[in-house]
C-alpha cells in the first residue's frame, strides 16, 4: 500500500495522543466487560456497577482532557455537535435493538417443545429460518444508497428503524409458530441493511472533509457498544424470567429502542458542517 498510495499533503503531521488513547482504550474496556458480563454476573452485582461507573468515569476523563491538549486522538467538539451527536444516538440505538434478534430468535426456535414453548428446531432449521432475513439485509445495501442520494441518508436510517420496531412488535405478539417467527425476523434484518448502510454515510454528510476517519471510527465503535448492550441486555431479561412472557418483553425492548432511534434520526440536522 505505501508503495501504491502517496502521503496525504493535508493536515500536516501529528504527534500521537498517548494520553487520550490510555483514557479511552481503559474507559471503553471497562464499560464492555461490564457489558460483557451483565448476563453472568446479573445488573444488580457490585462488579457491574463499579465496572460500568470506573468505564463511564475514564470516558469523561478523556473527553476533559481532549479538550485542552493541542492535538486530541478526537475532536471532542465535532463528536458532540448535534448532527454528529444525532448520528450516532440513532447508530446506537439501531445496534441495541436490531441485533438482539440473532441471539433471540436462534434461542426460541431451538427451546425445547416440552418446556412449553419453542419448536425443538435443530441448527439447520434455525439457519434456513434465518438466511431470507440475511439475504435480505445484503440487498438493503444498495437500496439505501439509492434511497440516500436522492432523499438524505437519514430517511433510510429511519426507515430501516422502523421497519426494525414493526418487526420486534410482531415478534412479541405472535409466536405461536415457527413460521410466525419467518417474516418479522426478516423485516428486522432488512430494516438493520437499511440503516446501517446509511449510518456511515450520515456521519461522512456532516463531518468536515478533514475529520471523516475520525467521525466514521467513532461511529463504528458506537454501532459496535450499541450490539452488544443490546445482546446482554435481552439476554438478561429472558434468563430473568421464566417460560415464554420474557421473551415478548425482550423483543418489545427491542421496539421501543428502535422507535427511539427513529426519532434521533429524524432529528438529525439537515447540511454539513462547517470546516473546523
């Protein structure tokens, strides 16, 4: 690559910001162990919590000091101006409320019929029942594009997520059989294509041409915090509880993350910034 690209000319050279990525990589590894372990150790266990709060401490650590060092890892200023901010709310959201159907559907369908609810359905069923869904959300990529050009990318982003909260409602109304759980597990997935096909290409809309890397980077890590919780979070209301009904609560969590994220999305600004 270095020998087929040239050096960028702009921006001038930089001094690496050790500080500020101490401060993120420690506040982001703690906020995502804690995450990561909300399904084995519970919300309510001390571990969580300290974890969760030293990680949420660290982070706004970081974003104080970001602000006063002459050349930040990020550009504190760009990340919470409304359109930016907005962007990655709606990413956020998206994540938390779409993936979650990769975890709970799979688990559902396979539960056994004696405990009194799932279909006994083997892996091969589980994964014929998920593949329209998958195929679906690669052909919502290029639709969004199209849809993106023509109208802004955030009326995909917002489409996607409501097509995503339609989807989880189903889930959570009717389960009574596998095939029941067919068409809104691909109304999801086809809402997910949507709206992460447009999420990158809303942050690149409104970050100054200078700062894209920056803006995309952050919102990749932002898409990625928001599948994860989101996956924890269901998972833990479904071994909560027992029987069928903490599943229907998991995917109405699902909904109203997904509604919520149609909202930021329309709230999103419409125009680019100007250059910083």
């Amino acid at each position: 690559m270095r020998l087929l690209l040239a050096e960028s000319t702009s921006g001038g050279h930089r001094r690496v910001d050790w500080w500020g990525i101490s401060w993120l990589s420690a506040g982001l590894f703690a906020v995502m162990l804690a995450v990561g372990q909300l399904n084995t150790w519970g919300v309510a266990d001390p571990r969580t919590t300290l974890l969760a709060l030293t990680g949420l401490g660290l982070l706004i650590v970081f974003g104080v000091v970001e602000r006063r060092v002459p050349q930040p890892l990020l550009d504190i200023g760009l990340l919470v101006h409304p359109s930016v901010l907005l962007g990655n709310v709606a990413a956020f959201l998206v994540g938390f409320a779409a993936f979650s159907v990769f975890v709970l559907v799979p688990q559902y369908a396979q539960t056994p019929r004696s405990v009194g609810f799932g279909f006994t359905s083997d892996a091969t069923q589980v994964g014929l029942l998920m593949m329209p869904g998958c195929i679906v959300m690669v052909l919502a990529g290029p639709l969004s594009a199209r849809l993106g050009g023509r109208a802004g990318d955030k009326i995909p982003m917002a489409m996607g997520s409501t097509l995503i909260a339609v989807g989880m409602l189903f889930l959570a109304h009717d389960r009574a059989t596998l095939m029941a759980l067919f068409a809104p597990t691909a109304l999801v997935l086809f809402g997910l294509g949507l709206s992460f096909a447009s999420t990158a290409n809303l942050i690149v809309d409104h970050a100054p041409a200078g700062a894209t890397g920056e803006a995309t980077g952050v919102n990749a890590v932002v898409r990625a915090m928001g599948n994860a919780l989101g996956v924890q979070t269901t998972a833990a209301v479904v071994s909560a509880g027992a029987g069928d009904a903490p599943y229907a609560t998991a995917f109405l969590l699902c909904a109203f993350a997904a509604v919520a994220a149609t909202v930021t999305a329309a709230l999103v600004p419409k125009g680019p910034l100007p250059p910083r």
